[in-house]
C-alpha cells in the first residue's frame, strides 16, 4: 500500500448479538427480535476501536481535519443512519451503543449558567449522535432485496439449481439429524439461514442446548448456511439481481466518497449500521471474495467495512483503501485489494476514487422508481403511485394523439389523481434513497 493521508471513511458495520430471528427463505420477510447486553458490549467495543484508529491524532489513520476537541461530536463532520426495518429495533440499538464507544461521554458536555452553576449532560456527559432511522417502506437502500419479486424469482431458481440441489443431497445426512435440536423448524437447506441461527443463539444463550449439542454440529450448519446465503446475496453480474442488498446501498455509499472527497463538504466520517446481506453482495462487487482474500460466508456480529478515503503522496485524486474486521474473530481492521471493473487491485493499491466510481455507479439503485423497476413490484413501497406518476408523465408527453381540449382536460384529471395518491402514500417516497431523512435521535446535549 502506498504512503498516504486518510481524510476520511465510509463505515459499515452489521448489528451485534441478538435474541432469535426468523425470515422467510424466499422472500427474506423478517421477524421481530431484540439486542442483548453482549451485543451492545460488542459494538460499544467496534466504536471505541474505530475512534482509536480514526480520532486518535496520534493514529497513522488519523482522518485529517476531524474535529476532536475534548472529545466532543462534530455534527457537520459525521453522519450516521441504521436500517430500522428487518430486525426491528436491533440495528438501529446497535448503532446507538456503537455511537457510545465511537463519541464516549466527555465532562465537556456542560454548559455553564447564569448562576455561575456548571451542569453536565446526564449519564457523566454522554453525547446524544443524531441517527437517521431508514424505514424500508419509506427507502429502499438498506433493505433493498425486501418486496423484491425478482429477488425472490431468483431465489426460488437458485433452490432449483444443479448446483443447489447437490449440495442439498451431500447435506441430507447431516440435515436428517437435526430435527431433534430445531424446536419444530424444518430441517431443509432451503431453510439453512433460519436452522443456523437458530442453533447459533441457542449456543450462545442456553447452556442445556449448547451441552446437548454434538460439537460439530454448529459449523457444519453454518457452513451450510455460508452456502445459502452467499448464494443468494450475490450474483455473477455486477448489476444482477443476486447483488440487489449491495446495488441499493451503493448510492449511499458513492454518495458519501465523493462527499467526503470535495474539500468544500466538511463531511469526514459516514457510518452505516445494516444487517449481514448488503456485506455479501458488497463482497461479491468488489472481489475480494472472487480472488480468495475472504470466504463467501456470513459476517459475524459486530463486522464491519470501512473504505478509507486517502490523499496518496504525488497525486491529486484521492484514492480508495478497502479494510474488514469479522466481529471478534479479527482485532483490527485488515486491508484487502479490490477488483473491479476497470482496476484490478490484486497485485495491491488503492483504487482510485475515478475507476471506483466508474465501477460501481452504472449499477446503483438511485431512487424507488429505479427501484420499482428492478425489483418487477408495482404496489409496495409506494410503487404504485411512483409508476402512476410516470405513466401519467409519459402519457402527457404524447397527449398529441388527442386534441389539444381533450388532452386539457385528461391531463389535469390524471394529476389530480396522482397527486392524491401522493399525499395518500407519503410524500417522502418520491425522495432518491440516498437522502430520505427519519431521525429517531436528533439532538445532542453539550
């Protein structure tokens, strides 16, 4: 790797440990769960490792420029959102407790009164971070392979597949022994996501399960589950379906590099929390997994990206490092090279912010309508008001087949409509997704 200043990182991070969850091996259709105190302590550990690396002038990664004084959060420098969707308020709990460890409390969260009297934030002067709660049914970004009939499409045929159905018949022996450990799941590698998980938390939380368990028998099902869920989430194609967790975050992601490469922009540190899926799709697109660095497998709690944005010694535009931690298995951040369409990074180096860019910006989902479209859905999400109004657009624009009064007419009666069914659906679903706006967390004491 080339000598170089970090002045800023995009930061993606999945979820710490949780109470079971189920979805739908078809549709991924999710279920209601909850954090627990490990999974909070894992991602308050994440957030203090990266302030380390990253607000630690003393750090080689130091982000240049970051403010850090007496530790204190600078709004207009970070920005942070958390999927509020699938596994319901886990995500965005995991943020707030990373947030915690990232921006710790600090005694120079006080304010001084007209009394002379000096008042300290509550919990010891802990820093409220605003957090943008992205709701799917509102923005697509984070939560993109959801509602998606082709993604299910896709999924059905990859259950069909040579590939699969093989796999299922070299498993079935190990799969006939399960059902006795499953409380009454079905023991199919269809179901493999929700058989791992199961036994996973299980292990991690009931001591008369995990000493009932034979050894073996949790990673046999996870790498099971690597099978299913690498399968699913990824995709030959670049742009193909398979990547659509990866494909409608992208805008997210892009959105921020440049961001934070536009000196004028004081953004410098951009922090997602999601679910495992978008890791797959995103480890797929930029090859780390394709040339061997990392197994096509299921990231633990607590993983996390981080594309560093550089200054590379000798030249003018900044560059792109790709770094990932796997929970607790890694305990720093490991650099890996990228190859993507138009660099190939398997010899080492950054990409540049160009070839990054050119890569990956032809593929992103940039707003629900591109989304309605891909996906072949034409009620949820407010796609079908979405695609009313560009029916109605279209129609207008070839309203000389008619006259000049009838068209008048038509046309003011089709706005109307549309315009209702905007305001019915909620106006917010006409934002792209890159900037949809849901704070649940939006101030902050000091």
């Amino acid at each position: 790797m080339s000598s170089s200043d970090v002045i800023g990182i995009v930061f993606i991070a999945r979820h710490g440990d949780r109470q079971g969850f189920y979805q739908d091996p078809e549709s991924y259709t999710p279920s209601a769960t909850s954090i627990t105190p490990l999974g909070e302590q894992q991602e308050f550990a994440l957030g203090t490792l990266v302030r380390s690396l990253y607000l630690n002038a003393s750090s080689p990664t130091y982000i240049q420029g970051i403010s850090n004084t007496n530790q204190l959060f600078n709004q207009s420098q970070v920005a942070v959102r958390a999927d509020e969707g699938g596994e319901d308020g886990v995500i965005f709990d995991s943020s707030v407790a990373l947030l915690q460890g990232l921006f710790p409390v600090t005694t120079a969260a006080n304010t001084t009164l007209a009394n002379s009297t000096t008042v300290i934030s509550p919990l010891g002067g802990y820093q409220y971070v605003p957090i943008e709660s992205i709701e799917p049914d509102e923005n697509v970004s984070l939560e993109g392979f959801t509602d998606c009939n082709t993604f299910v499409t896709r999924n059905i045929d990859f259950y069909n597949s040579p590939e699969f159905l093989q796999k299922a018949n070299e498993s079935a022996p190990f799969l006939e022994q399960l059902p006795q450990y499953l409380d009454g799941r079905p023991a199919t590698l269809e179901n493999m996501w929700n058989i791992y998980d199961y036994m996973n938390v299980q292990s991690i939380h009931n001591a008369t399960f995990a000493n009932r368990l034979p050894p073996t028998f949790l990673a046999q099902a996870r790498a099971l589950a690597n099978f299913h869920e690498y399968g699913v989430f990824s995709d030959p194609s670049l742009g193909g379906i398979g990547n659509i967790a990866g494909t409608a975050m992208l805008p997210t992601i892009l959105t921020a590099l440049q961001r934070i490469a536009n000196a004028s922009d004081p953004l410098l540190l951009d922090y997602t929390a999601i679910a495992y899926k978008p890791f797959l799709s995103l480890f797929n697109m930029t090859g780390v997994v394709a040339d061997g660095q990392l197994p096509p497998a299921i990231v633990n709690y607590a993983a996390g990206v981080v594309l560093e944005v550089r200054s590379p010694a000798g030249s003018t535009e900044p560059s792109i490092r790709f770094l990932f931690k796997n929970g607790t298995d890694d305990a720093t951040f490991i650099a890996h090279n990228m190859s993507i369409p138009g660099f190939d990074g398997t010899t080492g180096g950054d990409a540049p912010l160009s070839k990054f860019l050119a890569a990956f910006e032809p593929v992103a989902v940039n707003t629900t309508l591109q989304w309605c479209h891909v996906c072949n859905q034409t009620q949820e999400r407010g796609c079908a008001v979405l695609l009313a109004a560009q029916s109605a657009t279209s129609f207008q624009q070839h309203h000389d087949r008619i006259s000049p009064v009838g068209a008048g007419f038509l046309g003011a009666g089709l706005t109307i409509v549309v315009f209702s069914g905007l305001l019915a659906a909620g106006l917010g679903r006409w934002i792209p997704v890159v900037r949809q706006k849901e704070n649940r967390s939006s101030c902050r004491a000091v």
